[in-house]
C-alpha cells in the first residue's frame, strides 16, 4: 500500500493549509480565550467545499476520499484545536450519518445544504448517564399516530447551536431479549419543545461549540426516522468507526502544531552559549516527537483508506485514535517541557495545544473504549 499522496490529495492539503495559516490561525488564541465559535470560518469552509469533502457532488459535495478529508481535518486541528473538533463533527457526525443510512429525500433535504456550506448538523448521542455505556440510553422516543415524541437529555453534542438538526438516538421499544432498541431520528432544531443549552465552560478546544439538548415531548413525523428503526444502535457505531479516524487526524494536527513550535523554539533558545536544539536531551524529545507524529499518521492514512475501498476497518480506526490521541498528548506534554517556564505562558501557544488535546482521548470513545473495542476485533 502507497501512502505517497496524489496530486489531488496534495493540491487538498495544500489548499486547506494556506486557508487554515490566514484564516484560522492568527485568531486561534482570542478564540480559545473568549470561547468563540467562529461561524464565519465555517461559512467560507463551506464555500471553499470542505463541508461537503467527502461525499459525492450529486448532493453538493466535492468527491474527495476519506484520506482526503482526514488531510483536511489535520491541517484545520494544526491551526485550531477548536475548530477542527467542529469541523470534524459537522462532517463525520452532521453529514456522514444521512449519507450512510438516509432515504433519498433526507439526503436532499438535508445532506446537500450541509455539503454545500449552507447549513451545519450535530450528532445526539451521549447522555449525563450513557456516555461509554450508550447502549444505556434513556431518552425515548414513542410512536404517537404519524409522529414520534421524544422525551429525555444529551450532553456535551457538539455544533447543536449553530445546527438545522440534529440526528438524535432514543430508546423506542425492547427486542426480544429484553433490551432497548434505539432507533436514530432527524430532529430539527427548531422544534417546539427542543432547548438547546451552550453553558459550558471547557479545558480546551474552546472555539467548538458543546450544547446540552433537552427534549420536552418534542414531536417529529416518523419520516424522520434514519436508516432501519432497529438497527439505530448499529448505525452509530459504524458513524464512530468513521468519527475515529477523524479524532486521529485532528490529533496528528494538533501534535504537529505543539512540534513546530517545540522545534522552533529549541532552535533560538540560546543556553550555556547554544541552541538547546544541540543538546541530545532534546534532541532525543524531537525525535521521538517526530516519529510519533509520523507513524500517527500512517496509521490515520490506513484507516482511511480501508474505508475508501470498503474494507473492514474498525479496529484501524480505533487503532488510529488510541495511538494518535495518547501520541498527541505525549507530544503536546514534551512540547512544554522543551519550552520550560516559557510553555506554562499563554503568549507561546503550546499550553493550548495540551488543552486542546486532551479531549482526543476522551471523545468519540474513551482510550479505554478503544481498547475493548480491539479486544473484541482480535476475538478475545
């Protein structure tokens, strides 16, 4: 297999990096500190086609592969953590779901406002009491007539204020062995009796907007039912499987950041008449960096490509997440420690980045999570 990137993929990293360095960058700090979601930003993604990446231009996306996005994912996370978690989900989480699993008519209602830029969407699935255990989901969800009406609470759902809907999972009914059957539901955000809530106050990834949902018999025709209402269960992991490779992409992106300005800074710092970079503890730190980031990546790139050819890739992708979001956090750590008391300042830019990083171990399945998760792929 050859990672070596096509024209067209270079051209996309190309693309997104120069959008990235003027758009995104040079505001990323004021963001994190006034915990601003930069709506203007993702309307000129929008336009550029980075909404729609990964889907195909019938419903006003641009065609590109996974791998393609994945690059686009990493060089929006290496300008703001923030912003690379948002755009990220309004991708894998929004979009991604009702291309997989929506009847034609939802993906055109939908889908293509969202792959053209228009509109954002968000994913409804952790709960205050089912976060790793979302098979413990209590909102619900019952058939009343033509109509569903939903009752209960999500948290931590990230875009949910800026979104036209959000695709929400609830419990509709038993199976035959007695367990929940949760079924995935389009709900627009407008609807009466649906509150969203932005109350949060974050470690990091500050710029990304994290909503509280709250559901008060809020009715959706039953239309809105995504994919096989008894599979909702199956359609949200296979949306994660997919979300993972993200999370890993936006963790190399954030590593890299945390690099570059460790390597830079090792280079102009000047100690005992030399730059520290001279010195082979930190040489040894930036080497070890380097190559984490680099096989972080390489995993990132199979995961993705295995999606592209409609492989398996479950354990790939948890392979990829668990390794680059604990790389990340080493790296973005080591980034500090080379800077010294300099790196516990703001005005350098790295403690942003450890911040930003942490959450990468936590979202989208916990380290732990990932580990069960290819547990369970090697048969145990």
């Amino acid at each position: 297999m050859d990672f070596s990137l096509t024209k067209e993929q270079q051209m996309i990293k190309e693309m997104v990096r120069d959008f990235a360095e003027k758009e995104i960058a040079p505001y990323a700090a004021k963001w994190d500190e006034e915990a601003h979601f930069p709506l203007h930003v993702f309307r000129k993604m929008g336009e550029l086609g980075l909404l729609g990446l990964p889907f195909p231009e019938e419903y006003g996306g641009a065609g590109g592969d996974t791998i393609s996005y994945a690059i686009a994912v990493e060089e929006i996370g290496r300008a703001c953590g923030g912003t690379g978690l948002s755009y990220a989900a309004a991708v894998s989480l929004g979009a991604s779901p009702i291309y997989y699993f929506g009847t034609e008519e939802q993906k055109q209602t939908w889908l293509v406002p969202m792959a053209k830029g228009e509109t954002l969407g968000a994913f409804g699935l952790t709960e205050p009491n089912a976060g790793s255990d979302a098979g413990g989901t209590r909102t619900t969800a019952v058939l009343d007539g033509d109509e569903y009406v939903i009752n209960g609470e999500k948290c931590w759902i990230t875009n949910a204020q800026y979104a036209r809907q959000v695709i929400v999972t609830a419990v509709t009914g038993k199976d035959a062995r007695g367990k929940n059957i949760i079924t995935a539901l389009i709900v627009p955000t407008d609807s009466l009796g649906f509150t969203i809530r932005s109350n949060y106050d974050k470690m990091g990834v500050r710029a990304s907007n994290t909503c509280e949902l709250v559901f008060e018999n809020v009715r959706v025709p039953k239309e809105n039912v995504l994919g096989d209402p008894q599979k909702g269960f199956n359609q949200f992991l296979y949306t994660l499987d997919g979300g993972r490779i993200s999370i890993a992409a936006l963790a190399v992106g954030i590593a890299q950041a945390a690099f570059e300005k460790a390597l830079q800074y090792a280079k102009e710092r000047i100690q005992f008449g030399q730059p520290i970079s001279k010195f082979q503890a930190i040489q040894f730190k930036l080497a070890d960096m380097a190559m984490e980031i680099e096989l972080a990546r390489n995993m990132v790139y199979k995961a993705a490509w295995l999606k592209d050819q409609g492989k398996s890739f479950t354990k790939e992708a948890s392979f990829a997440k668990l390794f680059a979001s604990e790389m990340g956090f080493r790296v973005c750590n080591q980034a500090i420690q080379i800077h010294g008391g300099y790196g516990y300042m703001k005005e350098y830019g790295v403690e942003r980045h450890l911040r930003d990083i942490k959450l990468m171990e936590i979202g989208e399945g916990t380290s732990e999570i990932q580990r069960l998760v290819i547990a369970r792929q090697l048969g145990c």
